[in-house]
C-alpha cells in the first residue's frame, strides 16, 4: 500500500531491500530509489506516528532538519500516513577518525565547534549525528537521529564528545601577507595613537566646571543636567518628609563647587520604604480618612456601587485598591468601591431570642439588616441574651432595614467601691442573769418601761382587771426569769398584747437584743450634687451599640440610652446637671461589656 512500509515500495518510490532495525517507533530499511540503481542503496527512517505527540516529535525533528540542512538529507516526508525520512551516504573521515589524529587542521577543528553550537540551538547534540569531514577539512552532517534535548543536556554531551581535541595539536594555516593587507592595521594604530594622547593630555589636565544646583529637581532629570555638563553620576537612596518620591534631597560636592570635569557628583533620592495598604473593609469615609493619615496614605476616587449582593450598609468601604496588604509609596492615592445602600429587596430574620446578642447581630447581618438600637433590660436570663426582637420572626422586611434588640442584664450590680477596712461591730454580751427577789411585787417593774415604748403598755392591765385572770398573769410574771424582764422592754412592740398566758413571755429572751437598737439610728445620707457629662467618642469604636451609665452611691441609671457606634463615632456627647449621691463616675458600655470609665465633674 502506497505511503507504508509494510509492502516492497514506499510511496510507490523507494523500494524496500532490508530492514536495518528499530528504535522505539522509529523503522530503519535499506531501500533502492526506483530509476537511480546506480545511486546505490539509500537510508529511510519510516516514522510510525499514531498519538498527536508522536506528530509534534516529527515535524520539531523535521523543523531543526530543515534549519541544519544536513548534506546526507535526500527528502523529508510529512503527510498523514506517511512520515519518513531518506539519507545518502557521505565518503569522508568519521569523527572518531579525526578525533584519533596527533595534528588536526585548524579550520576543521572550528567548524566541528560551530556544527556542535548549531546542534545545540536546535536541540541536538554530536552524539545524535554522523559528521563526515571532506578532503577540505569541511565537517558535513552525514546523518541526524531524532532527539529532543534541553541546552544544558546538549552542551554537556558536546563537551564530552570534544574533550579528545585538547590533546593533539593544532595545524594553523598561514596566509599570504600583502600590503592591502597590513594598511588597515597601520592607520587603525596610527589613530589610536592619536586618541591616546588626546585622551592622556584631557584626563592629565582636565577642564573646572562648577556644579550646578539640582536640589528638588527629579532625578532623571537631575543626573541629565550634571552629565550634561561633563560630571559623573551616582545615586543613593534617602527619606525627606514633604519631598516628592524620586526628587533629589541633597547633591554632593554642593552646588556651587568648582570640580573637574569627569568627576562624580553624588546625589541623595527621595526613595522611602514602602508602605503597606491597610484594611478598609466595611468602615466608613471617616474612619478611611483617619486609617489612611495615620499610615501617611491618601484617599483617591470613590466610587458609589450598589451594595445590595455584597449586604453593605450604604457609605460602608466594599473594596478598595490596591488590595490590602499590598505596597505603596507615601502619599499614594487608595481608590474605594464605596456601598450606596441596599436596594428594596426583601429578606427576614429567623427567632432570635434567646440568642447571644453576637450571634444575634450575626444572623441580622447575613440577612442584610442593621441592628440600630440595643435596649437593655433587667432579667433573671444570661446576661447579653436577646430577649425580644423587632421586627417580628419571618416578617419581610426591605434589606438594610434597622432591627431593634432587648437583651438581657443583671438585676443587681456589684458595690461602685470597694468596702475598704470598715470597724467590726461589737462582740455580743448577754445580760447578766439576776436572782429573783423573793417579794412578789409585780407593779413597781410596770412603770419602770421607758415611756417611748410603752405607752400602751399601762392601758392593756386598766381593761384586764375585771376579768378574774387579773390576779393570776400578775403571780406567774415575776415568776418567769427576770434577767429577760429588763432585756425586752425596749423591745415591747413585738409582743401584740402584755396579757397573753406566760407561755409567751419565755421566747422573748432569745431575740436578740443588739438588733434592737439598729434601726434606731439610720445612716447618715450622702448630700445630693449635679454633674455634668462631657466625653468624646474615640474612632475606634467596635462594632454594635453603645451606652453611658452614672454609678453613685444609689447605683446605676442610663444616663445616653443604646445608640449605634457608627453614629456617634468622633461625637460628643455633652449633658448638664445630672443628680447624684456621692462619689460619681460615668460608665461606657459598647455591646454590654465596659469600654472605659471616668470620674464624674461637677
């Protein structure tokens, strides 16, 4: 079949007398061209290509057979079914022959060199090739086998075949002289000469310049004034505040200075380290504008998107650029993808009671709402637990509407100060227990009751005496232990009536009596004051809501309800005659938790 190598004749052209071998895909036959007997027998590598890499092997091979020429290469072949190439024998010397010679002729030895460097560029090496050296020293590519070899792979292999040329010698030819030959080279040293000297006398003398002032200037611009003038330049790097990036600080010599032309003026760049773009995700242009001062960094375009896909707040930073973390000089501009607020549509929040106020926020913010108000109430639940929401579970509301929490916060705070080392009271002494008196005389004990607790303790017997048991509560009360007789009048308000049977007058004694006195002496009231409230929100005010409380000696009151922190970032909040008890101080709450605190001023 026309175009294989399985029949007597390739392509109807070459016929088949023998197959020499096999190298992987590659067929090696020995074949007749028809009509050319007399040639002799001809080489042809038939190539089996049946993968798209085995077609790219081929036509690279066929491209460095082309840019070679090799002088063995009779015809190249690239056609579907039929990828083949055909090669004559050369006569000459091999390169192992010329390799062994003691003395080799000069010119061969270069062009050896120069076929082995023009392997290489095309990815070959000489050991892939059979070079043939004609009876002019002439080194020909007799045959090139397929290869793919990377440059350093090439040169290796090329030094190693050529390593035999530094042992024998070499036979150089000498030509001709002729006096067109040797002219060239006289004028060519007669103008050197020339030049030298004029070189000699400019650098043994040479001309005073002064230098020129090129402080402020850039540096380009700089440098191509001063060479301009005959001086050398060179640079080195500095940091001036208020100078433009690339402007020249300092120049040394200074201007004014008379120097030699050819001499090197040296001048100071303004080239500050970079500086490194901070985050501005989700602040506000203010906060931007503040971030970006402090990092010596300006605020270029801002461009208002929409920011409803990305749940932004409208004045809130989406993207930024450069990309935070990335290099920037002083004075660089950050462009800002600035949100213009969400659009109408509509999502809903999911039950968030009972949820930590983070994890409520959380929630709100994936839905695209703003938690704007925070109302704190007093509870027996966690503290910072959602306790109601607004609005409602599953009711739609339009995106980047303002959600309302009522979270959750202990009914009772901790003493405002520390209780210090106040006096112990004094060790409780029981009265002393006294015998009774034989004589059983009731009534002068009566009367003997301070006035001030008694005064219904004389009516209680006036309307007892008719009743028969007047006599008997008068025996059985000097009968009962008299030391308890004295302790409990002071405390006579706490027996309803003094008639009851004596079963009642025993417990009496085991009140205790030092408690008595107590209430009888109240502490004495701190005098009652206005403060005034004077305190300016800080820029970096975490996320959420924020409140100020006063904490005296009658605790703790709302003094600013819940307000968001993006609100009053960098305000100030200002309040006159607020009454206290005491010692007073303001408390800042951000999220519930303390942000700072102050002592309050009159």
């Amino acid at each position: 079949m026309t175009g294989t190598a399985e029949t007597d004749r390739i392509d109807h052209k070459y016929e088949v007398l023998s197959e020499l071998g096999r190298d992987g895909h590659v067929v090696q036959y020995s074949v007749q061209e028809a009509g050319q007997e007399s040639r002799g027998p001809l080489r042809l590598d038939w190539f089996e290509v049946g993968t798209s890499a085995q077609r790219r092997s081929f036509h690279g091979y066929r491209s460095g057979l082309k840019a070679l020429a090799p002088a063995g290469l009779l015809d190249v072949v690239a056609r579907p079914g039929a990828y083949y190439t055909v090669w004559q024998p050369l006569e000459g010397q091999t390169l192992a022959e010329f390799l062994a010679l003691p003395r080799r002729d000069e010119v061969a030895v270069q062009g050896l060199r120069d076929l082995g460097t023009q392997l290489t560029e095309q990815g070959f090496a000489l050991p892939d090739a059979q070079v043939r050296f004609s009876e002019a020293g002439e080194a020909q590519l007799a045959y090139l086998a397929p290869a793919e070899r990377t440059t350093e792979e090439a040169v290796a292999l090329n030094t190693k075949a050529l390593l035999p040329l530094g042992k024998g010698k070499l036979r150089r030819r000498r030509p001709a002289l002729s006096v067109w030959a040797v002219l060239p080279g006289l004028l060519f040293l007669g103008e050197a000469g020339y030049l030298g000297a004029q070189a000699a006398r400019i650098y043994l003398n040479p001309p005073v310049r002064e230098v020129q002032s090129v402080t402020g200037q850039p540096a380009e611009a700089a440098a191509r004034k001063l060479t301009d003038a005959g001086f050398r330049v060179a640079y080195t790097d500095g940091e001036g505040s208020g100078k433009a990036v690339g402007a020249v600080l300092t120049q040394d010599p200074p201007a004014g200075t008379n120097l030699p032309v050819g001499r090197q003026v040296t001048l100071t760049v303004n080239n500050p380290p970079p500086l490194i773009v901070p985050k501005l995700d989700d602040l506000t242009l203010d906060q931007v504008a503040s971030i970006l001062a402090e990092n010596r960094l300006a605020r270029g375009n801002v461009v208002t998107i929409d920011g409803t896909f990305s749940n932004s707040p409208k004045g809130r930073v989406i993207a930024q650029l450069p990309e935070t973390g990335s290099s920037m000089q002083r004075g660089d501009k950050v462009t800002l993808l600035v949100s213009g607020g969400i659009g109408s549509k509509q999502t809903w929040l999911p039950p968030l009671t009972g949820l930590s106020f983070e994890d409520a926020r959380d929630l709100a913010r994936r839905a695209g709402l703003v938690v704007h108000t925070v109302t704190r109430k007093y509870s027996d639940a966690r503290e910072n637990t959602v306790l109601s929401q607004s609005p409602a579970p599953y009711v739609k509301v339009d995106v980047g509407s303002p959600v309302t929490l009522s979270i959750a916060t202990v009914r009772f705070s901790g003493p405002s100060q520390s209780a210090g080392n106040l006096p112990l009271p004094p060790p409780y002494v029981p009265p002393v227990p006294v015998t009774p008196a034989p004589v059983p005389t009731p009534t002068p004990v009566t009367p003997s009751v301070p006035d001030t607790q008694t005064p219904a303790t004389p009516a209680t017997p006036t309307p007892a005496t008719p009743t028969p048991a007047t006599p008997t509560p008068v025996a059985p009360t000097p009968a009962t232990p008299t030391p308890a007789t004295p302790t409990p009048t002071p405390v006579t308000p706490s027996p309803p009536t003094p008639t009851p049977t004596p079963s009642t007058t025993p417990p009496q004694p085991s009140t205790p009596t030092p408690t008595a006195p107590t209430p009888a002496t109240p502490a004495p009231s701190s005098p009652a004051q206005t403060v005034r409230l004077n305190y300016t929100f800080p820029a970096n005010l975490p996320d959420g809501s924020v409140d100020i409380l006063v904490r005296d000696a009658d605790g703790e009151r709302t003094v600013l309800a819940s307000t968001p922190t993006s609100t009053v970032t960098g305000a100030t909040a200002q309040q006159d005659n607020i009454p206290v008890r005491g010692e007073a101080t303001f408390i800042v709450r951000v999220n519930g938790q303390e942000f700072t605190s102050f002592p309050a001023s009159r």
